[in-house]
C-alpha cells in the first residue's frame, strides 16, 4: 500500500474517531440533561407534596435534615444563607472526624466568609448601643484579646434577639427562663408566623430544616446553663468546654476563651439578623428592627 493510501485511511480513521467523540461528548450531554430534568421533576414532585404540610408535619418529612442542624447547633454552627446541601452534610461529616475543618471554612481564602460576615454586621450596627458594643467587640477580636470580644458579642447576641423574636411576655404567671425562651416553644410565634407566610418550598427548606434547627440550638447551649452561684465555694455543676454565657458573665470562666467560640458568636450574629430580620408578617410586609 503506497503513501497515499495510507494517508487517506489515517484520515477517514481521525474523521471518524472525532465524529465518535464528539458523537460521545453529545450523548453525555444528553444523559446529564436527562438527569438534571428528572431532578427538576422530582424537586417540584416533593415541592407540590409538601405544600398543605403543617410545619411540625414538614419538619418531620424531612426529619433526617432537620436532626442533622440541630447538632450542628448544638456544636456551635448554624448553617448561613450562602450555604448549600452539600456544604451542610460536609460540615456534619465534619464534627465526627475533623471539627477544626469547619472553622477553617471561615478562614479559608484570607477570611474571604469572615469579612464577609464583619461587612454585612458592621451595616447593620450603624447605631447606638448596636454599634458600641459592635465595634469594640470587633476592635477586641482583630487584637486576639477573645474573652473580651465574646463579652461584647454575647451582650449584642442576647439584645438582638431579644429585638428580633416574640418571646412570650410569661409563663405560668413568670417571666421565661433562657431554657424555655431558647427552645421551639419560646420561638413558637416566631416560626408560625414566618412558616405561614413562606411559601417558596426552596426558602422553607433552608428556615425550617437548616436554620432555625440549628439556631434554636446555639442559642439553647449559649445561654441555658441555668443558674450559678457566684460563691466560688459553693457546689456547682462543672463548667462547659465550649463558650456558656452563665459562666462567661458570672466572672466563672476557668477554661480559655478561643478564636472560634467568637467566630461562632459572629456567624449566629449574621445568621440570626438575616433569618429573623425579614420574617414576614400577616400583611406581607417585613420587619426591620
């Protein structure tokens, strides 16, 4: 076979392989469309399903993701807007075997997700006694001095939510305590109200399995230790190892305050002003305060 034989063949062989491949790379597009599409169609299956679901109902259809926040909670994280499904079972899958990977997530990128929270708060806090105590927890934390931050960041933590949610006046005749207050029955007007006027399956999901779980759990472990003597020589339970508010504020804290116990001061923060700042009222406008 001459030369140019060969050379005709070596090219309709070549013309073939790249139809072949180009012929590939179309039916794997195909597939994924094929794929995307039925997730779509099941996405908006369970969404139709879903839509007369009560909240307790939804929260226990989806029992498995609601579970999943509120230990994450319950260790300190509350999962923020920008976060996806993936991201959220990557940090649960985190507290089993490296803990340390979820701080890292704020601090990854020259604290690209850190700035991003001091940003958003820092608009928020344009104002006295907002403000104040703000900046000078801000001012503490950049110099590493953490309890003093988490001291400033507590107080505004408790004011703001005592701002933002409709906590019971009282309780049996008695004001509540932080156990009841910070439990699903001491944000009970709060979640009806915003689970009645959600309608976006997409934003429910993320309130009501990723959000609130987890929130209601921070908050629960920050500031329901209960009481405390300030008599150093009287019998008290032993102290937490994670930041309590019962100890921080008595002058009881025997255990370092750290970077992280702030940073998660700061994301319950940000997380707890967007979650609870726009919950819709009746009229569908949106609190502010």
């Amino acid at each position: 076979m001459d030369n140019e034989a060969k050379g005709m063949i070596k090219g309709c062989v070549d013309t073939l392989t790249a139809k072949a491949d180009e012929l590939v790379s179309v039916i794997k597009n195909i597939n994924f469309s094929i794929l995307v599409l039925e997730e779509i169609k099941e996405y908006a299956r369970i969404a139709k399903d879903t839509e007369n679901l009560t909240e307790k109902e939804f929260e226990e259809r989806f029992n498995a993701g609601y579970e999943r926040s509120k230990k994450l909670g319950s260790c300190g994280w509350i999962p923020f807007e920008y976060c996806n499904e993936k991201e959220i079972d990557m940090w649960y899958q985190y507290l089993h075997d490296s803990p340390q990977k979820i701080l890292e997530f704020f601090e990854e990128n020259n604290c690209h997700r850190l700035n991003d929270i001091k940003n958003t708060l820092s608009k928020y806090y344009s104002e006295r006694p907002f403000l104040l105590y703000y900046q000078n927890g801000i001012a503490a934390f950049e110099r590493s001095e953490y309890m003093t931050a988490a001291i400033y960041l507590t107080i505004l933590l408790e004011n703001r939510i005592a701002n933002l949610v409709e906590f019971p006046e009282k309780v049996n005749g008695r004001n509540p305590t932080y156990a009841y207050k910070y439990s699903d029955e001491g944000f009970k007007n709060q979640k009806s109200t915003a689970y009645v006027n959600t309608d976006d399956f997409t934003e429910k999901w993320f309130l009501f399995l990723n959000v609130y779980p987890a929130m209601i759990a921070y908050l629960k472990r920050l500031f329901a230790f209960g009481k405390l003597p300030l008599d150093l020589n009287k019998e008290s339970p032993k102290e937490p190892d994670y930041l309590d508010r019962t100890w921080l504020m008595h002058g009881r804290c025997c255990r370092d305050t750290a970077r992280e116990d702030c940073i998660q001061l700061l994301n319950a923060l940000d997380v707890c002003e967007f979650a609870l700042r726009y919950t819709k009222d009746t009229s569908g406008n949106t609190s502010n305060n």
